[in-house]
C-alpha cells in the first residue's frame, strides 16, 4: 500500500482510539475502591490507607487474605467477599499502576530525623526497600498516611492485625507509641515515586 497522507492520517487515529480504550478499560469494581481509597489511589480520609503504586503482589495478597477473612476488614467485606482470583488479579494491575503520591499530613521533622534512626537500627530497609517503595508482599511505606501506619504497626505490636505476617510483628515488638510515631513520620516523609 502506498502511504498518502490520508492513510497515516487514519493509522494514527486508529492508535490513539486503540490506546485511549486501553486506558479506559479498567475494572468495573475500581471505582467503587476508590471512593474510599481516595481519587487516583491516594486516600485523603483518616486510616484509610492509599493503595496507589502498592507492588501487585501485596495488593493481591491483601485482598485474598480479606476475602477469606484472614484479614477481615469490615468496612471492605462486602466489597471483596465475591471478587474471583481472575478479578482480584485485574484489580492488583490496575492499582499497582496508578501514580502514588503524599497524603496532606504534615510531617514533623524532628520525629522524622528520629525515626530514620531507628529505622536504620530495625532495618527497615532490608525488606521495605532503601526507599520504602515495598517489593512483593511488602507494601509501600513511603507516603503513606501517618495515622493509617501509626495504627497498623501498633495493631502488628499489639497482635491485633488479624492475618499478619510474623516477619512484620517482630520487628516492633517492644517499641513504644514514641517510636511507632517517629517511624511513621519518617516512612511519610520519604518520596512515594
Ligand atoms: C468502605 C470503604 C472501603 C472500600 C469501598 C474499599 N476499601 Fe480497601 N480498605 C478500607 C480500609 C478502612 C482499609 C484499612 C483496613 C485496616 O485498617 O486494616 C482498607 C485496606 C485495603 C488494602 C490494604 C492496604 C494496606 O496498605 O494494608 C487494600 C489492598 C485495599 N483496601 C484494596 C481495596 C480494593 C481493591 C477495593 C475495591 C474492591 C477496596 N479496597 C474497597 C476501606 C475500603
Ligand atoms: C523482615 C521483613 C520486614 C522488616 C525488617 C520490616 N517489615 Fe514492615 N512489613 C513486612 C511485611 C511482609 C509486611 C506486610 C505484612 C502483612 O501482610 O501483614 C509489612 C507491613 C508493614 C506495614 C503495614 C503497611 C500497610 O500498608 O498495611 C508497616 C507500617 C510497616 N511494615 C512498617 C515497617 C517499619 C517502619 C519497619 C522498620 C521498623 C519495618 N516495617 C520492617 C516486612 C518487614
């Protein structure tokens, strides 16, 4: 076929037509995710953590163990209870690729020069990664709410995370409320991208 410019004309259209729909074809439960999780992923709402850039491993992981109740979350059952594996899966892709970014906390930099520390001495890092952006089933830290940490690592303490992992729990044994919070200062303050 000879190109005129007409043909390339239509070639383009016929891309960019393919690539928006690409776009749009996300799955049909996300939106409903996200009214809670907050626009694009990144939750503006107290306790709510933001899902956005999470590694899909652990968004996949997270949502079995809540459809099977071995994290139940009230507030999400009904959401999850009937997701299949192939949705769930659909749901950890498309989640894993929203941009994350900060919540509106304000991180106070004393804490935050505190909890580097002790993240250094605990070795944060070894599993969470240098910058906290998670691998696997370790989620992303860096960004998250201060208060959706703050009350996650002191339900790992407290052994009141239904289904957590014991590689987690052990880590902040023994720490106090002080040092949850400057570790959760420190995690938010680290660049979620
Ligand atoms: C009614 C509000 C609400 C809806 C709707 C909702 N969630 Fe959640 N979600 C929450 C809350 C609250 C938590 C934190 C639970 C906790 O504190 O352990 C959570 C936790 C999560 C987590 C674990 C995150 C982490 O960092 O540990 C994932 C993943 C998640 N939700 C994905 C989803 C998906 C996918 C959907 C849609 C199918 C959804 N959520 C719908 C409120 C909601
Ligand atoms: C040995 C590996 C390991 C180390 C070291 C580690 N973590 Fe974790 N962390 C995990 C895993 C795995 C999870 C997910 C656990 C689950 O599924 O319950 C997790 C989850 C978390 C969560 C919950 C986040 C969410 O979105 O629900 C927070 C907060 C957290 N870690 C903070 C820290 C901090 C701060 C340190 C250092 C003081 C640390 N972790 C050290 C493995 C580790």
């Amino acid at each position: 076929m000879r190109l005129t410019s007409s043909t390339v004309a239509f070639a383009l259209f016929a891309g960019a037509a393919a690539a928006q729909q690409a776009a749009t074809e996300q799955p049909p439960q996300l939106e409903t995710c996200l009214g809670c999780h907050g626009e694009g992923g990144n939750s503006r709402t107290p306790l709510v953590p933001s899902i956005a850039g999470q590694p899909e491993f652990f968004i996949t992981n997270q949502l079995i163990y809540m459809r099977e109740g071995v994290r139940p979350t009230p507030p999400m059952t009904p959401f999850v209870e009937k997701l299949t594996d192939a949705e769930i899966e659909a749901l950890a892709r498309a989640i894993a690729a929203l941009p994350a970014a900060r919540s509106e906390e304000v991180v106070d930099a004393g804490l935050a020069a505190r909890g580097q520390k002790l993240s250094e001495q605990l070795r944060c890092a070894s599993c969470h990664l240098p910058n906290l952006h998670g691998q696997e089933q370790m989620p992303r830290l860096a960004g998250q709410r201060i208060d959706y940490m703050t009350a996650a690592m002191q339900a790992y303490r407290d052994s009141q995370r239904p289904g957590a992992d014991p590689m987690m729990s052990n880590v902040v044994v023994g720490l106090s409320d002080a040092d949850i919070a400057t570790l959760a200062h420190f995690a938010a303050s680290r660049d979620p991208r």
